[in-house]
C-alpha cells in the first residue's frame, strides 16, 4: 500500500500518519481506487487527468430523479419521481405564515380547484431544493394575491424538525399508489417540515411569471406587468438586488420568460410586446440591458444554449398552418423560425422548451398536443425538425431528466409524458396532480446545461462507534488541486448511528480544514458530499484529494507511550506543540517515546464494502523532515 508524505514544519513535534496518506485515524482519498468507493455523478477520473477529480464538462448534465409540477388551480406543487413517474409528495405552494414567525402579504390558503395564489413556474438549484413563483391572480376589490415564491427541501437533509420530535414531518406516498392524496398523512399542508420559507417580492396586481436561479444559486424572479428583476437570497429569501428593465432601456415589455444563461446573462421573454431582452445584472445602473431584439411574433417558454442563443416558443397560429421554435442570436440581432414538416405536426402555440446537452431542441405543441424534436446537426450545427411524438391533451411544459428522456407536462389531462429518444416513442403518461400550469425548468436540466456544470462525489465511512463526533475535512492538499475563478468546490456531511437513516439527517456545510467537532454532526456513520461547480461552462474545479479525520484521532485515542511509564503519562519536560496542517495537537515524544493506537474504518458504497485494519502504528520521535510510510 502506497502512503503519501506529510512535511513536519515545527521541529519538535512529530506526526504519526495511518494507511492511505489518512491522518491518524482517518482516511485520504486521492487515487482512482479510493474515488471509486463513493458515488461518482457527473464528475471523472478519466485519462490523463487521473487520480483526481472533475466535472464532465462535455456531458449531459445529470440533474436530481425528479421533477416539480405546478398545479395552478390547486394551489400546490408535486414531487414526481423520473424513474417511475409517481408521485412522491405535494405540497402547499404558500406558508401562511414562515417558521420565522414573519408573514406574507397578500396570499390565501390555498383552496383545491379555486386556489388565487397560482403557482406556475419552478425550478431546482443545485442542491436539488426547488423553487416555485405563484402569479397572485385574484387583484379584485375584496381579494387580492400577491406574486411571491416558496423554497421547497429537495431531500429530507434539507428539511428541519421544527416541532422537535426527532422526525421529518413531511408528505409521502404511503400506500405506494403512486398518487398523494389530499389528507394526512400523505397530504400535511402548513404543516409540512419540507416548506422551507414563503417571499413576497412583486407590488399588487404585477403577476409573478418567471423564476431562475442563478451560477450563485441565487434566484431571480420576474414581474409581468413592470418589468422588474428582483434577485434574492436562494437560502434565506432576503432581497439582494431590483432591477427596473423598462427605466433601464426606456422601452415598454413584459417579463413572460426568464432565464439564466453562461456567464450570468439573463433572458427574457415577452408575450404582448415582443421585445427580448439580454441583461448583465453587474453591469452600472443604466447599462444593464445589453441588448434587446423585436421578434415578429408573441414568445412564450425559453430557454437558452450553452452558447448564449435563445430558443422561444412562439404563442400565434402560423400563418403557413406551421408551428415551430424561434431561434434568438442576441449577437446579430436576428430571429429565426424553424418550423415542423407539416401541420400534422404542430399548427403553433408552442409554449415550453427545453435544450439538451447534445444542443437538441425539445417544444411543447399546444395546438396538436406533441412533443417537437429539433435536432442539432453534430457537423454543422445547424438546427433541424426532426419528428413530433403524441402526449396526453394539454402539452404545456418541457423538461429533461436524468436519463436524458423528455418529459411534458399536459394542463387538459391533468398529467406528465415521459418520451425515451432512444427508443423513439413514448413510454408512460401519469397523474401530474391537480392541474399542471409548469412549462419551465421541472427537473433543474436547464440551470446544469447552461447556467453552471455540476458534478458531485459521495462517500460514506464509518468509525466504528456510535455517536462518533467527526472532526475536519480537508481536501487539495496535493498540487493537482485547483479552483479557479469562477468556479467551487463545496463539501458537506451528514452523520447517523444508523446508515440507513444518512438522508435523513441535517445537511452540514463543511469549511476546508475547520473542525466541526462539536457542531452536532455525530453517529457512527458519516456521509460527506463534495459538489464541483463552475460557472464557466469549459472550466472545471479539480479535487486532488480529500481527508476524514476523525475526532477521536487527537482526543479520545491514540494512547500516548513512554518508554519507563505504565499508562503512557509524559513526562514533566514534555511541551504541547501546534501541527496546523491537521489541526491536531501532537507533543514532543522524547527519543523513546511513541503514538500508539488502533483504529478500524469502514467504508461504504452500494454493496461494496472494504475493511482497513491499522494497529499500533507509531513512529519515533524525529528532529525535523519528512515521515512517510
């Protein structure tokens, strides 16, 4: 076994190292092998950049196995599983009133078939947490909503035990229908510990059409009727930034569509004044609107390309009884329609649209219920129809999944389509839920296509004890570790005495080389997360390596050992010194003096399942250098 150095920088203090390159009882990975032991989703290891890790860049992305459907008239949103296309939870798409006591103005409880607070777009960041914007449609004399947005827990790490008793009282498909129903406990309403925070952000009367989230991860929303860009917090919901387009430009448009594409650029679409519009928010005040196109036609859904053009669905019957996809160079100034075979396939009204990682392009046809295929020539590429695929009544929304299947979301049969390119046809339609009005980012495709590149590592170890305080991670000590500008590398764990309760427990964002000893996160078992990011789409961040050393490895263990003592007391001449590479504290040993400890790990994967064993590893006290094994 192959074990890597560690520099001693202060002269009298030495530093035992474990199996691995680990720090004492802990655990290095670094080569190819030890990466394999966790999860490897949407990063590599592949030649010549091995032993290391970084994002596939040239991939699909690989967004989260679910999608968020907005049910309008229902006033909630539903979790769908890709996998299976059931439901897996609902929820409220308003908290009456946020765990932090504050309250939003201008909402109702929602009512089922009569709800006012319509919720429509969502959208999913990349920690899987999903966003929806509810228009606020009811502006009457005696009732009036407001436009806000709600941030729902992606997974039950992210949910918070807000009544204390040790669960997540949260929706879930008890009977495993594949429906959730409308009562507890499939249903809670206000009740549920996933709703994370209800935001106003729009005056009365300015529906709230469109959500983004932005390579920050935060979000940014949308008003109809002024024009505004509101950014805020996408963990905590405050106000970071407004921006009024229509003072910016000294034109008059409407937000129907937003979007976030490479480099930070904000799009939108307009369905009544047809002028698109490119925004750098970091731009001075005045100069935001980089540019703005007229296009002949009302636009509807959008999405955005890894090259920064823009593909709009186009809301008007077509005068050739074509429908098609608008395509927007912001860079020329030119619009350009790319229009179906024949009628058969679409005669317009196309709302959603979504582009893939292959940079084909996929359109919900409202007038003839089908889902349209424009693909992109690998040689040339120029975009072309290529054939439709009948979905259930109602085709609105479009969205990407995992697996790289397209899914539509159908407003007049109350469902979702699933369609396998692969295969070329359709593979299911099921209950969306109440009524879907969702044509936008669903799964989180989109934000992972063109907005960042994701990839994520996921490792679970074990320390053999329960209710193991874990100590620090760090990771790039090696030089082959990098994050360069524009991009992260974020590490975060979660700790359980039973490993199967893991994604269950709060989510802890780890800071590189900081202990967390003390911070709650105990269990024998500790799952640690390392996200790579980058929001410049042909760069990515790489993780060299990355160490789990554990508490117990400086403080509870190892026994201390002198030659002439019983239980391993130092001697009176004996000074504490400082080893800041691991944060640990070590003690000048004396020439016959040694660290003496045992330590088993455990690491876990799937089904696969290694055991290191380590016992009585010492070294002698050394002057200065270098110790290796």
């Amino acid at each position: 076994m192959m074990l890597r150095r560690v520099k001693i920088i202060a002269a009298s203090c030495v530093l035992s190292l474990g199996g691995m390159g680990s720090a004492l009882a802990g655990q290095t990975y670094t080569k190819n092998a030890d990466f394999d032991w966790g999860q490897l989703k949407g990063v590599d290891h592949a030649p010549p950049n091995d032993d290391q890790l970084q994002i596939t860049l040239g991939d699909n992305p690989i967004p989260p196995p679910f999608m968020w459907v907005a049910n309008f008239a229902d006033g909630t949103v539903t979790k769908i599983s890709t996998d299976t296309g059931g439901q897996v939870a609902k929820y409220h798409s308003v908290l009456m009133r946020n765990w932090d006591g504050s309250v939003p103005q201008g909402i109702t409880l929602p009512i089922p078939g009569a709800d006012c607070n319509s919720p429509s777009r969502t959208t999913v960041d990349g920690d899987d947490n999903a966003f929806v914007a509810n228009r606020g449609f009811c502006t009457d004399s005696t009732t009036y909503t407001r436009a806000t947005v709600t941030k729902f827990a992606g997974s039950l790490g992210y949910c918070v035990d807000r009544n204390g008793n040790g669960l997540i009282d949260t929706s879930r498909d008890v009977n495993g229908d594949g429906v959730i129903g409308r009562e507890p406990p499939e249903f809670l309403g206000q009740a549920d510990e996933c709703i994370l925070w209800t935001r106003n952000y729009a005056e009365k009367g300015d529906l709230g059409r469109s959500v983004a989230i932005d390579g920050d991860q935060n979000i940014w929303l949308g008003g109809y009727s002024s024009s505004k860009l509101w950014k805020l917090d996408g963990k905590t919901g405050a106000l970071l930034q407004t921006i009024d387009l229509n003072a910016e430009k000294g034109t008059i448009a409407n937000i129907y569509g937003l979007a976030v594409g490479p480099e930070g650029f904000i799009y939108t679409s307009d369905l009544t004044a047809k002028r698109l519009r490119k925004i750098d928010p970091k731009a001075p005040v005045g100069r935001r609107v980089v540019a703005e196109v007229g296009v002949s036609t009302p636009t509807y859904g959008l999405a955005v390309d890894r090259d920064g053009v823009a593909w709009l669905g186009s809301w008007a019957d077509e005068s050739p009884g074509r429908g098609g996809v608008l395509r927007v160079d912001f860079k020329t100034g030119k619009e350009e329609k790319i229009l179906v075979s024949s009628s058969t396939d679409c005669t317009g009204l196309t709302r959603g649209v979504a582009v893939a990682g292959n940079g084909d392009i996929w359109v919900a046809c409202y007038s003839t219920h089908k889902l349209l295929h424009f693909r992109r020539s690998r040689v040339t590429g120029s975009v072309f129809f290529n054939k439709s695929y009948a979905t259930d009544s109602g085709t609105l929304g479009v969205t990407i999944d995992d697996h790289q299947r397209i899914w539509t979301s159908n407003y007049d049969t109350n469902s979702v389509t699933r369609v396998d390119p692969g295969a070329g046809r359709v593979q299911l339609s099921r209950p969306a839920g109440g009524i879907p009005y969702s044509y936008w980012d669903m799964s989180g495709y989109q934000y992972r296509n063109s907005t960042i590149r994701q990839g994520e590592w996921v490792v679970v170890q074990e320390g053999e004890r329960l209710g193991a305080q874990w100590g620090t991670i760090h990771w790039n000590r090696e030089s082959a570790g990098s994050v360069p500008a524009e991009t992260a590398i974020e590490v975060s764990v979660q700790a359980s005495d039973d490993s199967r309760a893991l994604s269950s427990q709060p989510v802890f964002p780890v800071t590189r080389g900081v202990s967390f000893t003390g911070a709650g996160v105990t269990g024998r078992y500790l799952r640690v997360r390392a996200v790579l990011r980058t929001k410049n789409l042909t760069q990515s961040p790489v993780l060299s390596d990355l160490s789990i050393i554990p508490s117990w490895s400086w403080g509870e263990s190892p026994a201390f050992m002198c030659e002439g003592t019983v239980d391993g007391t130092p001697p009176p001449h004996v000074q504490p010194c400082a080893i800041p590479q691991v944060g640990i504290i070590a003690r000048w040993q004396g020439v016959h003096c040694r660290w003496l400890y045992e330590n088993r790990s455990r690491i876990q994967s799937g089904n696969r399942d290694v055991e290191r064993h380590r016992s009585s590893i010492h070294r002698q006290a050394a002057p200065y250098g270098d110790l290796a094994q």
